[in-house]
C-alpha cells in the first residue's frame, strides 16, 4: 500500500527512534492527531482544535508551578472569565497534572469530535487512551472545590467548550459562513467549458460530481463552500489589536497584518508576459511542465546546495520577484549552507530528478489523503524534534533541562497559539481579498486566447503570454488540432496532463505534454483539485513559516538536531494519485526555514499558488511565529497577571532604531534591561530607573538585525517584552 504522505511522519519517528514512552501530553496530541486525520481536511478549524486543547495542557502543567501564568484558568482571555478559586496542592503533584490533562482533553476532545466523519474511529480511542490510564468516563462533575482534580479537568474543558461558543468560529453551526457569497460560478471541471465570463480577480468554486477533501472524505455537495473567509473574527492569541484593520468587501471583514492587494490582471492591448498577473500564473505553467518523470533533469536536493534563503532577499517588487523566482528551471533560489553545524562537514550532495522530487514535494506538503493539515503536519515536525535522540530539552537552548510534560505543554501551546493566529491571520486576508487560484485563472487566460501579439490568432488582452515551447497556438496538423481543426487557433501549454490520462493510479503516470490550456490541471488528486478557499495569501507559506520560526526559538537553534532533519521517500511507493517516484531518495532540510521555505515551493509546483500569494504569507508567518514565542514566554516566566498587562503601557521608539532606542512606560521603579538576538543570546544589558520619563538607551553597538528587548522589576518579573529591529 501507498504510504500516506505526510501522516508517516508519526510512523517514521516510532521506526527509527524507537521511542515508546511519552508524556501524558504527548498522547493526548498523538489522539488529537489522529482525529485530525479522520476529520475533514479544514486547517483553521483544527488550528484552533490544536490551539485550544494546548492551552488547557499548559494550564493544568501550570497551576501548581511556582512561577509559571496560567493563560485561561483564572484569567479572562479574550474577553472570556474562567472563574479558579484554587485547589489544594497535591502530593503528588505529577499525579495531579497527568489526571487534570486526561480528563480536560478527554471532554474537549469528545465534545469537538463528535459530529467527526471519523467519530465513529475517534471517540472510541478517545476512550480507549482515557480509560488506559484507570480513570472513569462517568465522572463528568465540575465541581473542583471537594480538591477532585478530575472535576478540576472536567471544569478546564467545561470552560473551553463555552470559550468556542462564544468565540466568532460559529462552532455552533459546524463554522458555517454568516456573510460571504462568491462573485464566481462554479466551474464545472470535467466539461472543460470556457471559462472566460468569470472575474479573473476573485475566487471561483470548483464543481464535482463528488468532492472528497484531502483527508478522503467525501462531501455531500459537489460545490464545497469557501473555509472560513470569516476567520479574522475568531479570538486570537498574539494577533495585536493594532495590527487589525475591519475592511468590507460587501461584509466587515478582519484583517491583521494587511499584506496589500496582490496582483490583478491589466487590460491592455501589448502587456503579455510583463503583466505581472499573467506572469504569476505563467510560471504554474511552467513549473508544472517540471512534472514528467521520463525528464532525465537532475538537481542536488541536499542542503549543500538548496535552502540558507534570507528574509531579507524575500521579493516585494514585481522586478525583484522575477529575479527570486527561476521562471523555467524552478526551484529554490538560496545557496544552500557550506556544512552541517553539528558534524562540521559538508552536506553530502544528493542528485534526484527534478520531476521525482517535484511531484514528491507537492504531495508530502500537501497533507492528502490522512491528512492532520498543515497546522497538525507542523505538530508532528515538532514531536519528531522532540523525539530526536541529539535533542536537549533546554528552553531556548538555555537553563535546565525541562521534563519531557514541561517541554511537551510549553512547546504546544507556542506552536498552537502561532497556528491558531496563523490561520486567522490568512484567512482574514483570504476573505477579504477573495483571491483566483490557477485553476480558474489558467482556463480563464486560455478560454479568451492569447496576449503576446494582436496580429496573431485568439488575441485578447486578457489571454495568456505566448511563451515559446510553453505557451502556443495550436495549428494545422498540431495533434490538438482536432478532426476538423476545431482547436486551430486555440492556446496550448506545456505541462502536467492531468487525471484523464491516469487510470490505475498505482501504475498509471500522466507525464507533461502539450495540452489545451483550458484542460489545465494542478498536481493533485482529481476528487480534490484545489483547496475550497480564495488563494491569497498561501495558508502553507504562513502556517510553516509561522512554525519554523517558533521551533528556532524553542530549541534555540536554527538546525535540525544533528543538523539535518529527514524523510525518506521510497521508489513507486509514496505518491498517491500516480506512479512513482521512479527512484528512492531522503527529502533533507538544514533548518526549520528551509523546510518552511520548501513547503511554499511546493505549492507551485502543485499548481495551487502563484508566487504572489506566497511570500506575503511567508513575511507574516514569519511575524505571528516570533510573537507568538514573545508572548508564550510572558506566561512561562510568570511576568504578569494578565490584568497586569493591560495596565502598564509602554512604548519602545523609534523602530526600527539606529544608535539609540528609547522607553516610555508608566511603570515606576528599578528596570534590568536587556536585549536578546533571536537565538537567545543576550548582547546588551543596563540597569535603569523609570519615573516615567523616556529612557534612552544606547545602541550604537549592536549590529543591524532583529532582536528581543526585555525589561524586569527587582523582582524578576518581566514588565516589558519588545520585538526591535536595526
């Protein structure tokens, strides 16, 4: 049997680590995953289940540490009020938390899985992981004041079910949309009808006789309705007021962290190619004639040669992405990294073909079939670190070496809260900006004819660049031409032929060749095409990015443990809808951002984003990962309550800062300032005295980059957390 793509990262570490005992945490997301997996495939639900079910983790971990915040229990979060009067310290305290966890996940977990495609799998081994450990599922009360810790778990959940009742997800009514309606038609895939009376601009839906979604389950529409393009409403973790903007594309839509408009088609009678639109979605061509495994193109996949990409190369203008983006060869645009950290050699070179590792790519990153969506793909990214036999469980790479419950709760609820405010984050600016996939802006471009020359055939300013030996004209005596030349004059691309030509997956490879532009097909599954949501900005460029930067911080180390992380990819037995691959190779990623980074590139390959949506997602991935941490490490290093919070305000200016960077707060009294690179290393340090006059620093040493700047009363407490840039 086929493997199942990314979900085979669980079995990949239990195989070759051998790693059997886990925290009580760690079985609890293993069970939460697995859910995820017999669920529908929808990544800002399930971001939010992650989220969610980590906070109340944290917060059993938390109530009986000395120093440790909790984030719900006893606080009001996001306008909600969980009431604690306290409970006695046990004696056991391990005991205590391990009781807390199970029964707070246990009734979370039943209550969101309830009404699962996979319940009927789910519940029962809810039921069978809770019972395991002796406790019983008849025990539902709430009432913690008799010092039950059981009814404190039951009370933890209790809160957080009425928490998503109230927390604009419409839980209620399974997250149906309230407001949004799509300006497009469906396009019905299998009639290849022309395409051209749609918007070019805005999102289509796709039609099918059935839909089944990336995890295999079928839906009971053949039009799935957009996800969540309602999602900026949902209550967030470290998404700042400040950074929302409410903007109406005919409803009040909630954007953080606006990336601006991507690109739109222009109507002009000579743009071709050098409209950027049409670039964009040329290139998806392009890359999807990357797709045939009888191409003998071969590339060094190791991190040796890919990968080391800076943000500060990350492209903004159309000039700059031409340049990021290599339009005809593909792939990835970094250098790569001269040796591995750890062992100090050189990467070992790995020569695939291109094809191989293409379609590889935009499977694994994909989450298909069995999918736990990218949010929960990350999840089992951080277990496999966590697992990993050169890991050290030091907090930032710092201080004592934490136990496996303490690691596990700290390092889901960062990462949970990054994904959580990811995908609100992403889905906000879908909604809004309601932004085409390829698959319709393809067939559209190729339904009004071609846009290079208006003395040739099919000209419209509208169609797409005629690129030689990508984009043509079909002619008489073309093989597309048809019985009676029907097709003469018709666009034709170079690229992936798509499902027709695939009967028997497990044999069958559709390969590249010249087909009719409006029978162009993305790399996937025929029962799924695209995902049921607008384009921009690209959830996988996000989310990833977003958890690249969190297991930076985390472990306190840019790399891989050891230097490498890895996945091994067997011949003719790991793609899914087709053949292949026709070698055996190992996908390699020095850093957790060139992993992030090859998440996005595989998107195009996959002919589900253009590089417009991709590296604004990556820009606010990057954004809501180092926040998310900031803000997690408030509540680890028991800062501040959080009315206490609220009622200190401060402001750290100018920033970006040159010599000086100045403070104003209203807190009074004895500040230790100090400020720390991204990898945690402290660079700067001053003892200071606020009165509620501006302090100024001076900075003129530190060197340009991004840091953390930290500020801590007499008595340790940190008032003052401040992401700096020089």
């Amino acid at each position: 049997m086929k493997k199942l793509l990314l979900s085979c990262v669980v079995a990949l570490i239990c195989f070759t680590q051998g790693f059997t005992q886990h925290s009580v945490a760690r079985d609890w997301n293993e069970s939460l995953l697995n859910a995820i997996r017999n669920d529908y495939a929808r990544p800002t639900v399930h971001a939010r289940n992650l989220f969610h079910s980590s906070v109340l983790m944290y917060d059993a971990w938390a109530v009986f540490d000395g120093q440790a915040e909790t984030l719900f229990l006893g606080k009001t979060f996001n306008g909600f009020t969980t009431p604690f009067n306290g409970i006695a310290t046990p004696t056991d305290v391990a005991a205590a938390r391990h009781e807390i966890i199970s029964y707070a996940m246990y009734r979370l977990l039943t209550h969101r899985f309830t009404n699962s495609p996979g319940s009927a799998t789910s519940l029962p081994a809810f039921t069978t992981l809770f019972e395991s450990y002796g406790y019983n599922t008849s025990f539902t009360s709430i009432d913690y004041s008799t010092n039950s810790y059981a009814a404190l778990g039951n009370y933890l959940a209790d809160r957080m079910i009425a928490f998503g009742n109230q927390d604009n997800a419409n839980e209620a009514n399974d997250y149906a949309n309230l407001h949004y309606t799509p300006t497009n038609s469906p396009l019905i895939l299998e009639l290849y009808e022309d395409n051209s009376g749609i918007d070019p601009n805005r999102w289509q839906p796709l039609a099918f006789d059935v839909f089944i979604d990336q995890s295999g389950n079928p839906f009971p529409l053949d039009t799935p309705a957009f996800l969540s393009p309602e999602w900026g409403e949902v209550s967030a973790f470290c998404l700042e007021p400040s950074d929302l903007q409410i903007l109406n594309n005919g409803f009040d839509c909630y954007v953080y962290n606006d990336p601006g408009a991507p690109v739109y088609i222009q109507n002009s009678a000579s743009d071709g190619i050098d409209d950027p639109y049409k670039w964009h979605f040329a290139l998806v061509i392009a890359w999807s004639a990357h797709l045939d495994p009888n191409d003998t193109t071969e590339i060094d996949i190791s991190p040796g040669s890919i990968g080391n990409v800076d943000i500060t190369a990350f492209p903004s203008t159309f000039e700059e992405y031409k340049s990021f983006y290599n339009f005809t060869a593909g792939g990835d645009s970094g250098t790569g990294h001269t040796q591995n950290p750890v062992t100090m050699a050189p990467y070992t070179a790995q020569m695939v073909k291109r094809a191989d590792y293409a379609r590889v790519l935009a499977e694994f990153w994909a989450d298909g079939p069995d999918s736990e969506t990218p949010p929960g793909h990350w999840f089992t990214i951080m277990n496999y670190v966590s697992d990993h036999a050169q890991t050290v469980k030091q907090w930032n790479g710092q201080g004592a070496t934490l136990s496996d419950l303490e690691w596990d709760v700290k390092s889901y609820v960062t990462l949970g809260g990054a994904m959580h405010d990811s995908a609100i984050n992403t889905w906000g600016v879908k909604g809004y900006y309601d932004y085409v996939r390829p698959i319709s802006a393809i067939r559209y471009m190729a339904s009004k004819g071609q846009s290079t020359n208006p003395a040739l055939a099919s000209f419209d300013p509208h169609g797409l660049p005629l690129i030689p030996g990508l984009i043509e004209l079909v002619e008489t005596g073309d093989p597309l031409a048809g019985t009676g030349d029907e097709n003469v004059g018709k666009i034709k691309v170079m690229s992936w032929k798509g499902p027709d030509f695939i009967t028997n997956p497990d044999t069958d490879v559709a390969g590249v060749d010249w087909i009719l532009g409006t029978h162009w097909w993305p790399y996937q599954r025929p029962t799924f095409v695209t995902p049921p949501f607008a384009g921009y900005v690209s959830g996988h460029s996000t989310f990833s990015r977003a958890a690249a930067e969190v297991l930076t911080l985390i472990t306190g180390d840019a790399f891989f443990p050891g230097g490498m992380g890895t996945f091994s990819v067997t011949q003719n037995d790991f793609l899914v809808f087709e053949e292949g691959p026709t070698e055996s190779f190992t996908l390699q990623w020095a850093t957790y951002r060139d992993a992030s980074d090859q998440t996005s590139l595989s998107r195009i390959w996959g002919g589900i984003h253009p590089p417009i949506d991709d590296i604004r997602g990556r820009i606010i991935g990057d954004k809501i990962g180092k926040d998310a941490f900031a803000l997690a490490n408030q509540y680890f290093t028991g800062v501040l309550s959080v009315d206490d919070i609220n009622s200190i305000e401060t402001q750290v200016y100018p920033n970006p800062f040159e010599n000086r960077i100045n403070i104003h707060t209203n807190y009074r009294g004895a500040l230790s300032v100090e400020i720390y690179t991204l990898t945690g290393q402290r660079i700067f340090e001053s003892e200071v005295q606020s009165d509620g006059s501006p302090i100024e620093l001076d900075t003129a040493e530190l060197s340009e980059g991004i840091y953390f700047l930290t500020a801590a009363d007499a008595s340790g407490r940190t008032i003052i957390t401040s992401k700096i840039i020089k």
